[in-house]
C-alpha cells in the first residue's frame, strides 16, 4: 500500500513552513502554521461538505491563508544571503584577483 501524496497546495504550504522554519526555528510549531496547515487542508477538501456558500468560504479561506503566510515569513529573520552580501563577495574577489 502505497502513501498518498498531499494535495499540491498542502504540500507546497507544508515546504514553506519547513524552510521558514530552518531560518526560525519552532515556527513549524506555532498556532499561525497550525491555522495555515488547517486552510490549506479545507480548501483543498470537498467546500460543499462544510460551508453553505462554498465560493465565498474558499476566497476568504484563501485570503486568509495568503495573510498567514505572509505573517508566518516576516516572522522568521530574513534569509544570511541577500543581493547585497552577494555583491560584497563579487567585489571581494575581484580584489583578491586584482
């Protein structure tokens, strides 16, 4: 018996919460990643098995998910590499080579 693979969209928010939480961890453990888990999980479940009116519960469903995530990676500190480190290291070794 062979394990199902997640929805694409559970799975892409599971990769997220996994790599913000290698720049912060414990975050994979807050309430914010639980509730995002949650979102993505019902918006890719059957809308009509729990909300009267499934085109509006799955806009504000996916709105709030977008706000989660949002909230979830300004949470964790920014990324040790960014444009500027990466131009310092240029010129760096272009110093070294000169």
């Amino acid at each position: 018996m062979t394990a199902r693979r997640p929805p694409p969209l559970v799975a892409a928010v599971k990769r997220d919460i996994a790599a913000l939480a290698k720049r912060s961890p414990g975050i994979e453990k807050s309430s914010e990643a639980a509730l995002a888990l949650l979102l993505a999980e019902r918006l890719v479940g059957d809308p009509l098995a729990e909300f009267p009116d499934p085109l509006s519960a799955r806009v504000s469903a996916s709105r709030a998910l977008a706000e989660i995530m949002a909230t979830l990676r300004a949470t964790a500190p920014a990324e040790a590499s960014d444009r500027l480190d990466e131009l310092t290291a240029r010129r760096e070794a272009r110093r070294v080579t000169a």
